[in-house]
C-alpha cells in the first residue's frame, strides 16, 4: 500500500511539472511619460506624435483614438489563451481636433468599464416586453408568434 501512495504522489508530481503558464502581452503599452504630454487642449498632431498611431479610431460624434493593450495566459502549450486583463485608453477630440477628454477603460464582467468616471458607455434604448410589443418590433412579436403556434400567418 505504501509504494503505491508513492508511486502515485511521484506521478502527480511529475504531472504537475508540466503546466508551464505562458502569458502573452498584444497592443499598446502606456508610456505615462508620452501620455503626460497630450493634456486636454492638445491638438490631434500632438497626440500623433506623441503616442504613436493608435489601434484603431472611431469618428462617433467627434474622432477618438483607441490604444488597445491585451494580457492573455494559456495554462498549457496547447491549450486556447484566455483574456485576462484588457486595458483600453481612448483619446476623445472635438471637431477641431483638440482633445476634450481622456478614458482609461477595462474589461470588467465582460462590460467596457471607464475606470476615470467610473461608468460603463450604453448606446440606443432599451425596449422592455410589452413595448417590443406594442412598437411591433421583431424580437417580442415573433417570440409571441412562437409561443402562440404561429397565429395568425
């Protein structure tokens, strides 16, 4: 009885050695001394220069520049990475290229979180049941089609 205790506390051992836990780091590292030089009032060149080019932009009711920076970990050489950290630093401008305003968002519940203000960006309306239905919208109307067998075709 006792060899085998070994046997297998030596093969767990073994096993355990093989988990090697690679982290992968993908995007933009914030440079805070580059980001101290586009305060708000900073013109879009400014924030080119300084920064660099940026992930990607947006042009949603002004321009914004997106820095994206990704931390993944994969527990094992042939396993799927998982996203575990997600750092995103939006430059906000106004019309005339001046910046108005500087977020700093994360990856919080699966939700853009704006770690600044604390907030987290919705866009549309939300629709209850009853208004999806009486709007005539798709999604409760043919859900209620559905559960009434398709009455009504």
């Amino acid at each position: 009885m006792n060899t085998t205790a070994v046997a297998l506390a030596l093969a767990l051992a073994g096993l355990s050695g093989c988990t090697t836990s690679e982290v992968f780091h993908n995007g933009y590292v914030v440079d805070q001394a580059a980001l101290d030089l586009v305060p708000v009032g900073s013109s879009r060149e400014q924030v080119l220069l300084s920064l660099g080019t940026p992930s990607t932009t947006a042009t949603f009711d002004g321009e914004v520049f997106y820095y994206i920076s990704q931390k993944r970990v994969r527990s094992v050489a042939f396993m799927k990475q998982k996203l575990v950290e997600q750092q995103i630093l939006a430059i906000y401008f106004d019309k005339n290229g001046i910046v108005t305003q500087e977020a700093n968002y994360t990856l919080q519940d699966g939700k853009v979180f704006d770690t600044i203000s604390r907030t987290t960006p919705t866009g549309g309306r939300d629709l209850t049941f009853l208004q999806q239905l009486l709007s005539g919208g798709g999604g409760a109307a043919n859900s209620v089609k559905n559960i009434l067998g398709g009455m009504g075709n």
